[in-house]
C-alpha cells in the first residue's frame, strides 16, 4: 500500500472517531429533534466509514 493511500485511511479512521463523538453527543439532546436525528445520522455514516476502511486494509 502506498503512503498516500495508508494517509488517507488514516484520515478516514480520524473522521469517523470524530463523526460518532459529535453525533453521540447531539443524539444525546432529547428536546430537539432534528439535533437528534443529525446525531444518528453522523453515527451511522461512521459506522460506514469504518466499514469502508475495513474492506479497503483487506
């Protein structure tokens, strides 16, 4: 694997900790609702980053 694309993964794995920590802590707000469905919606695309990393390293 080059460097560049071993940076990029990397890069990708920092923005999907950084997506589900932001969105679990707007899921957490119970008075707005759109706050909360934006937090479920950073959660699952981390989810899918990672996802994306996964078969990308295999």
């Amino acid at each position: 694997m080059s460097t560049i694309a071993a940076a990029l993964l990397s890069i990708g794995m920092v923005a999907a900790f950084l997506l589900a920590f932001v969105g679990t802590k707007q899921a957490m707000q119970k008075e707005d609702r759109t706050a909360r469905q934006r937090g479920l919606l950073m959660i699952a695309m981390a989810i899918i980053l990672v996802g994306n990393v996964l078969i990308w390293t295999l």
